[in-house]
C-alpha cells in the first residue's frame, strides 16, 4: 500500500499522531499500521484512565508543555465526541516529616507550570475532601481527572478512518528501509511505501528507531505496574484520587488510589522490572528481552544506584502484605481482605547508554522519519499535544 505518511502504531500517540497530521493536512493519505489485531492493546489499554493535570514535571520539560496543552485538548476532544470524562481532582499527601520538602517543591512545579486553584491543605482538610485518608500535609489539585483512553483511541480510529485514511492490524514492522527516494517499510505481510514516516511503536520504540537510526543512544526499559481492586464494599473508603509524594529520583508516582471513569477502584501500581516487554505476568520471560535490559550499561547503573529500590518492589509485586502496608500509609483502614488482584500494565521506560532513566518525552529526527523514541506518563494525557508536535514535525520536512 502506498501512502503519503506512515504511522507505526495505534496506541494513543500514534493515532493521535495521524488525527493531527490529517487536521493540518487534510489532502495527503496517511496508513496507520499495527502489529496487533486492535487499537490501544499494550500501554494505552493497560493505563488506569487518569487526567494528569501537569504537576510533576520539570517547568518547560517537553512532558511539562505537552501536558498542559495536551490537557485541554483532550478536554475538548471528549465533550465533542461525548467521551465520557469526570474532572474530580486529586490530593497528594505527605505521611512522614521528610516527604515534606518535596510536597513543598512539588507544590511550587505546579505553580510554576500554571496549575490554578492547587492549594497546600493540613491534616483537617485532608479529611474534608478524603475522610479516610491520614497525612501530615497535602497538595489538592482539583485539575486532575479520569477518562477511558481505549475509548478515546477507538474515537481517534473512527474519526481517522470516516476522514478516508487506513488504520491497518496484524501489520508487524521488520524492516524499514528507503528506496529511489521513498521510504519502505515493510511487515509480515508485505511492503507500504510513503513519502514519510512517524513511528509511536511503544514498548518496541527503540527497535522500530533502530532500523534508521543505528546509533540510538537510548534503549526501552520495561517496568511492569500491578494493580488491585478495591472490592466493591469497600470502594467508599476513597472518594476520588489519592497519590503519595513521589520519590523524585524515579520517574514513577508511587502506589496510590484511583477511581475509575467506568466504575470501581484500583490500588497500585507498583514498578517492577520486566524480563519481557509485554509481560503482563510474574511469570513472564523473555530471553531477548532481559538480555537486552541487563547488557545495557544505562540500566547497569540504574541498578547499581538503586537496587535496594528495586528490591523493595519486588517484594511488594509478590507480598500482598507489603503491598497493603504501603497503601496503609495514605489509608490506614484498608487490609488484605479489601483487595483483589487485578491487572497490569508495562511502562516503555527509555535508559540512556550513559546512566538514567530519561525523564522526558524524546524524539529522533531524520530526514523524512520521526521516531517518538520516550513516551510514558503522561503521554496518554497529552496525546494529542504530542502528536500536533510531531505532525508540525513530519509536515515541515521537505
């Protein structure tokens, strides 16, 4: 098939990608190809449904602009479509004397990156709005909310596909390569060729990036976030949404509560390494995959400096009792009992070859080719943001 712009990906960025090249481009024919059979089936589908407002990220960060601009959009897009959608607000509470600081400058992020009405609330206001729910400081920022983001994807598809552009399944990419000066890609099942391309493969984004741009000095990390369910019983203890203050050096939120649009409530996620990229289980393995993480010297330093992190979340994924006690510190009511287990999502966390987890979104550039290379929370949020910034991207190549 040819096309004028391939997108690689129909999770949330990428279809988010080819709904705002085709709004700035009406005229020019874009095919969205997807290795698995359906929109959203990896980190989109397996995300919890919140509305990031924009709070944790560093003041004129790519995630910090992309948030907040992505936030309204979205907005938007779901009184347009109908998309139901609850902006309920959350609070981020600090339990002990040391996580204060950080509530501190967390709070200051937010003003900084233009939150309005966040306020600091103390222990008696905390029980207004979460009665249920101890701390000795917090943060109630009443910009957050939930939605349902495989909703907003199958949206994206619909509108994508009414406007005459394909949205393609079963489509794994092997190759990538350009020929008499168009770019081929070519899958399982054949060969597409375009005059651009735009790759949002997620979890694969580092191998996808790879097949151009050999010297990527950055590699996908997996980090699997498990989850319980509240039983329904037990679902008043928490009103809307109730984070801890995270710890800055991880760009993870820590476990915490969260409401859903559809019903119901979730506790987690925790950060546990993966040894597959799409291993939704404790049990699952890959061999590629684990090589691939250990071998690279990013991670290797990662895990020398905070192995004892890491430790500690792989006790709570397989200690339901130290899952609990952490939850108990923002609600100390809750026991085993009021837990069942439930999904999991894998993160696509980006190490760079030099140390760290790469904290912001993170594009590569070639000529003809974007390749959204980091893309984790809260790129669900700001989808549509991020993929006006790549259409802008895409679009003004010659």
């Amino acid at each position: 098939m040819e096309a004028d712009i391939i997108v690689v990906g129909a999770g949330i960025v990428g279809l988010a990608t080819a709904y705002q090249i085709m709004k700035k481009s009406p005229d020019i024919k874009i095919v969205v190809i997807e290795k698995e059979s359906d929109v959203s089936q990896h980190q989109t589908g397996h995300n919890s449904g919140v509305i990031h407002s924009g709070l944790y990220y560093t003041p004129g960060s790519l995630k910090a602009r992309n948030c907040l601009e992505g936030y309204k959009l979205l907005i938007d897009f779901a009184k347009a479509e109908n998309i139901p959608f609850d902006i309920c607000g959350k609070i981020v509470v600090a339990t002990l004397p040391e996580e204060l600081p950080r509530l501190q400058n967390l709070f200051e992020r937010g003003v900084a990156n233009g939150l309005t009405g966040i306020r600091m609330i103390g222990p008696d206001e905390i029980k207004q709005y979460e009665p249920h729910c101890t701390g000795l400081r917090g943060i109630h920022v009443p910009q957050t909310g939930i939605i349902d983001y495989h909703v907003v994807s199958r949206k994206l598809k619909e509108k994508i596909e009414a406007a005459g552009h394909r949205v393609l399944f079963n489509e794994k990419v092997t190759d990538i390569r350009r020929v008499n000066g168009k770019i081929e890609v070519e899958t399982n099942n054949g060969v597409h060729t375009s005059r651009k391309l735009v790759t949002c493969a997620g979890l694969h984004s580092d191998r996808v990036a790879k097949l151009t741009s050999k010297q990527l000095p950055l590699r996908i990390v997996p980090f699997r976030g498990e989850y319980f369910k509240v039983k329904a019983s037990r679902q008043g203890l928490v009103k809307n949404l109730i984070y801890p203050v995270p710890d800055p050096a991880f760009p993870f939120l820590g476990v915490h509560f969260t409401r859903m649009i559809e019903g119901g409530l979730e506790a987690g996620p925790n950060a546990v390494l993966a040894f597959r990229r799409e291993g939704y289980s404790k049990s699952s393995f890959n061999l590629r995959d684990t090589w691939e993480t250990f071998t690279w010297p990013g991670f290797q330093r990662v895990a020398v400096k905070y192995w004892r992190m890491g430790l500690g979340e792989f006790y709570r994924s397989f200690s339901k009792k130290a899952f609990v006690k952490a939850l108990q510190r923002l609600l100390p009511e809750i026991c085993e009992d009021d837990l069942e287990v439930g999904g999991a999502g894998v993160r696509a966390q980006a190490s760079a070859r030099d140390g760290g987890l790469v904290d912001d979104f993170y594009f590569v550039e070639e000529a003809g080719i974007v390749h959204v290379c980091n893309a984790p929370s809260p790129a669900a949020t700001a989808s549509l943001a991020i993929g006006k910034a790549v259409a802008e991207k895409i679009l003004n190549q010659s």
